[in-house]
C-alpha cells in the first residue's frame, strides 16, 4: 500500500466519524429540545440553552484540539474528555 492510499483511507474514515458525529449531534439535539418541551420550557429559551451548551462543546472541542496541536499525548486528551 503506498502513502497516497493510506492517505485516502484515513481521509474516508474521518470523514465518516464525521458523518457519524453529526447525526448523533442532530439526534442528541432533537432529543434534548423534546425534554426541554416537556417540562414546558419557552421554545425561545430553549434555543438559548441549546446554542449555550454548543457554544460549550465548540470552546471544549477547540481545547482539546489546541492541546493535540501542541503535541500533548492522546492520553491526556483522553482522561480530559472523560472528567467531562
């Protein structure tokens, strides 16, 4: 196998981590404004809360791919992730 396929299959793959993500992203998100609409939650403030926990998980995820940039073991990243 040469570097231009190894290339290929990993770009394949983290693309469909991606897609993976995404569409659990949309479920989780779906799931949590039915909860909020149950407990009769304004649907206005719901979608504050909503964009306030991904605004969290985007500085959380820029974190910890600022710590892998700077060449801190995965380990690391991984034992952060699970004090979350």
């Amino acid at each position: 196998m040469d570097e231009n396929s190894s290339a290929d299959w990993r770009s394949d793959l983290l693309q469909a981590v991606g897609y993976v993500f995404t569409k659990e992203r949309e479920g989780l998100l779906a799931e949590l404004r039915a909860q909020l609409a149950a407990r009769g939650e304004n649907p206005e403030n719901s979608e504050e809360i909503i964009n306030e926990i991904e605004n969290h998980i985007r500085r959380l995820v820029s974190h910890v791919t600022g710590l892998r940039n700077m060449g801190y073991d995965q380990n690391l990243t991984v034992k952060f992730l699970n004090t979350l």
